[in-house]
C-alpha cells in the first residue's frame, strides 16, 4: 500500500524547488547585468564628440525665424482711376530715380481736369461780375443819396424863408410847419438811402467773398487732379530694384491699387515671429542674434506687433550691420532673441548629451576613461551650455548622446 506523504515534507519540497527557482533567476539577472555591463562599458573614440571646458560669457536665448527683408521699400500705387496701356521693366530690373516702369491711360481723368478748369474760369467770371455789379450799384446808390442831399440843402431854405416870410408878415405859422416838415421827411428819406448803401455793399461783399471762397476750393481740387495726373507717369523715386510690377496689359486699375514696388537692397532688415506662449519675455531693445549658415549678425528688437496671429508674435529686427553681404531679400533665417546673459561662467560646446533639466548626468574623460558626473545646468543656448558645477576649466566633456549608459559609472574609452 501506498503511504500518504506527511504535509511537511510536501511543504519543504515546495519551498526548496521556489528557492531553486529564484536563486537561478537571480543568477540569470546578475549574468545578464555583468554582461551588459561589459559590453556597454565600452566605448571607441570614434564614437564620441567632446569639447573642452573653458571660462567664457554666455547668453540665454529663445529660438525664433526670420525673413529677411528690404529696410526700404516704396510702394508706388495708382493715384487715378486707368488702365496698363504698357509695362517698360521687369521684377528683378535695377532702375535709377526718374526712371518709368508703366504707362497708364489717362485720358478720362484728363477730359476731367479740363472740365473742371472750364469751370474755375466760368466761376471767376461770375466773380468778376458780381464786382462790377456791386460797384455800378454802389454808383446809383451814392448818386441817389447826393440828390438827395441836395434836396435836403434846398428845404432847409425853404424853411428860413418861410420864416423869414411870417416875421414879415406875409406869410402863415401853417407854411413853416410846412416846410418844416418837407425838410424831416427829407432828412428821413436820406438816412434810409445810406442804411441801404451800407446793407448792399456788405451783401454784395459777402457774396464775393462766398464766390471767391468757392474758386480757391475749385483751384485747389485742380492742383490736386493735377498732381494725380503728373504721378500717373509711374516713374522710380529713388534707385533700387524691382520687386513686383503689374504687367496685366489693358487691366483697369482702381486708385490706391498697388502698381509696383521698389526695394533698396543696400540695406535690410528681419521680420521675426515666435510662439505666443514667451510673448511676454519679448520687447523692444532685446538682443537678437541672427545664425546664416555658420555665419552670425547682431541686432536689436526695434518693434513688437501688438497683435497675435494664429498663437503666433511677430517682431521687426534692426541689424547693426544692415549692408552684411550675407543678406538676400525673402531668405529665411534663424533668430534667437537673448534674454539673459551670464559673463565669466564654466561653459562648454552644446550637444545632445545636454538634455535640458538643471541637474543632468554627464561624463568627462580622464585617463581614458569617461567618469559620469551629475552638474548643475545653467543658461543655454544653441552654441554653449553653462556647467555651474562638478567639473573645472580645462576638463574635456562628452558632447554627444550617452543615454545608453546612463546606468555605468565608468566607462572605458578606447582608441
């Protein structure tokens, strides 16, 4: 007969074989760590970018694009209602001042400025007119009242004699009341005479005035068709060259449409933009850095679109050299605008071993082996990084990516 297994025993057997398992497992584990170990431990020279540390300035920066652009650029727009009657220069063309870019089709805004000189000269005549009415009616007036004065002289005389008459007796008190009376009505008639004289000359001064008035602004709108017409002769203001040119033959163009635009390409500037979310570290006056290729130029912000489009901040760079042969208009840039910036620090050559936090490991060689060190991270920028600590001037650092061993303390460089 079979014999029942004490559970003891079962018990011991079940924790010897678990025991068995995970003390393999662990030898498995440590095997595979000694092995990765060294294999990873091991790095060729080849493999790896360094650069050395060495005291210096550094400057925090934000990265944003560019545009360069012509500082100047004029756009001539159409002064008239026309239409392209032809088209002398191309886009790309270099013109001198004086020089003609279109010709333009005139003719309605000339028949208009000729009609409105009509018009001026027929209102001048009318003014003229009405001078000479006011002076022969200030004439009638004038005569009319001098009659009257005389009139006047001769009642007062008949008033005396007829004074004269009554103390001699041969004449009524009714004659001199009379001719008293004659005389007042007179006198009356003369003073409404120059009340009129005053209120036709002032009425007829007010309307010289009004019409003279109405000839200045008539005139003044004729200078200003004039002057439309002399600029429809589309003509460069000042040399540079083409940028744009409307070359649609017999297309009628309203006035304000753009006609051409003329660039100075002896000097430019940046148009920027950058993400909304550091809007508020951007200002007037911040240090900006402009990266061509391997190339740089130094500017400043000179202004801050108030607007934001699309989570997007737009910015006018001024560059300090404006001529810098490296420019060409419409090449895209890289612009780093320096917000802080940090002199006689620890720094050295950016790289992808720098991964952003402020305390990050690093190695550095030494004997040729690459020790891991943890530093604290300060300012950075796309060509240096500042190391505040954990390493001295002169150590050479390993630039490149080594994430892969991130878990080794040392490890063997080889040639």
């Amino acid at each position: 007969m079979d014999k029942e297994i004490a559970l003891e025993v079962t018990t011991a057997k079940r924790k010897k074989t678990a025991l068995v398992i995970i003390i393999s497992i662990a030898v498995l584990v440590l095997a595979v760590m000694l092995l990765r170990g060294y294999i990873k431990s091991t790095i060729t020279r080849a493999e790896i970018t360094t650069a050395k540390v060495e005291i210096g300035n550094i400057e925090n920066t934000i990265n944003a694009t560019g545009e360069v652009l012509p500082e100047f650029e004029e756009i001539i727009t159409s002064p008239i209602n026309a239409s392209i009657k032809s088209a002398l220069m191309d886009a790309g063309n270099k013109i001198k001042a004086g020089q003609s870019i279109l010709t333009l089709d005139k003719s309605a805004t000339q028949t208009d400025y000729e009609k409105q000189k009509f018009q001026l000269e027929t209102k001048r005549t009318e003014i003229s007119k009405l001078k000479l009415d006011l002076n022969k009616s200030f004439y009638d007036i004038q005569s009319n009242n001098d009659i009257k004065q005389l009139h006047i002289s001769n009642l007062a005389d008949a008033v005396e004699n007829a004074k004269r008459l009554y103390k001699a007796g041969g004449g009524t008190r009714e004659n001199i009341e009379q001719a008293e009376l004659n005389l007042k009505v007179a006198q009356l008639e003369k003073k409404q005479l120059e009340n009129e004289i005053k209120s036709k000359q002032q009425t007829m001064q007010l309307e010289i005035r009004e019409a003279e008035i109405a000839a200045d602004i008539q005139q003044n709108d004729l200078k200003e068709l004039q002057r439309k017409l002399d600029l429809a002769n589309v003509v460069a203001t000042r040399p540079g060259v083409i940028t744009y040119v409307n070359r649609n033959i017999g297309a009628n163009i309203h006035e304000g449409e753009t006609l051409a635009r003329i660039a100075d390409l002896g000097s430019f500037r940046i148009q920027g933009s950058v993400s909304d979310n550091v809007a508020d570290q951007i200002r007037s006056g911040l240090p900006v850095i402009v990266r061509i290729n391997d190339d740089q130029l130094r500017g400043h912000v000179s202004n801050v679109s108030p607007s934001v489009q699309n989570s997007i901040v737009s910015f006018d760079v001024q560059l300090d050299d404006r001529a810098s042969k490296l420019l060409r208009p419409n090449m895209k840039v890289d612009v780093f605008l320096v917000t802080a910036t940090h002199s006689k620090i620890m720094r050295v050559a950016n790289g992808p071993a720098f991964k952003g936090p402020s305390v990050q490991d690093i190695f550095v060689l030494n004997n040729g082996k690459a020790e891991r060190r943890t530093v604290h991270i300060g300012l950075t920028n796309f060509d240096y990084v500042e190391i505040q600590n954990g390493v001295k001037e002169g150590d050479e650092v390993i630039t490149s990516d080594m994430s892969e061993y991130k878990n080794s303390k040392e490890v063997t460089v080889k040639n």
